[in-house]
C-alpha cells in the first residue's frame, strides 16, 4: 500500500498524490498472481526480468477503491492482526479522503503528510520537503 508523490506542474498546488497498491511475487507466481487480479476485476501484472519477479499494481483511484472494499469483506485474522493491516487502514483512510483534501492549500500538506506516513519505507524526500516544494497560494 503506498502512496506516490510527484511533481507536476497541473496538479493543485505542483505536487500530485496517486494511490498505488503492488503485491510483488517469484515470477514461479505467475498463474497464482493472475488468478488474484481476474478475482479482484482491477490492476495490471508486469515482470521484472531482472529480479524473477512478477508484480500486480493497481496505480488508479477507482481500482484502489475497489480493492479495499474487496480487503475490507474479506479480510483474514492473521492480515488483521499485521503490520500490513496497518499500513492499510492508513492507506485506505487516505484513498477516502483524496477528494476533498487535495482542494485547499492545507488540505494538501495535510495529505501529503498522511501520505509519507502510509509510506514505511522512508526513501524519497520527507512530508516536509514536499511541503516545500508545493506552489503556495498568494498571501500564505
């Protein structure tokens, strides 16, 4: 669960938030992946060759929608009890909010600070630097 910050000058404010969802795989994971993607009805499946891997992303808003509400019927006790059901609660909360917090000039550090904490893995540029790097409305 992960959600992308990127630079771009159409977005509100330059900075432009997407929801990705990615469930990497030894490529001997093929068919199992597929199974999974035609079940869930969204996403797409790519290989990276140079790693054996196969990966299913979900990278649009209606797909990531429809994967949680997928998550939330038929969530198991041992996903519930993870680290993951956490980073999903966080990323799901997120994706529900999208809408009305990209509007406004706060709603937009808000989001994009929520969105650094979906991602665990600390690369990239911090929720502050982001917040620096956002087209401030006059005045502000």
């Amino acid at each position: 669960f992960h959600a992308r910050l990127s630079e771009n000058s159409r977005a509100n404010f330059g900075v432009q938030v997407s929801m990705v969802f990615t469930l990497m795989l030894n490529d001997c994971d093929e068919n199992l992946l597929a199974e999974i993607k035609e079940f869930v009805g969204v996403g797409n499946i790519t290989y990276e060759s140079n790693r054996d891997r196969v990966c299913w992303r979900i990278t649009n808003r209606e797909g990531c929608r429809k994967l949680a509400e997928f998550i939330k019927e038929n969530k198991e006790p041992l996903f519930v009890e993870s680290d993951k059901y956490e980073s999903f609660q966080r990323w799901h909360s997120l994706l529900s909010d999208i809408e009305t917090l990209n509007k406004s000039y706060s709603g937009k550090v808000e989001f994009i600070k929520r969105a650094k904490s979906v991602n665990n893995n600390n690369r990239g540029l911090s929720a502050d630097e982001w917040v620096e790097r956002l087209d401030r409305p006059k005045g502000l």
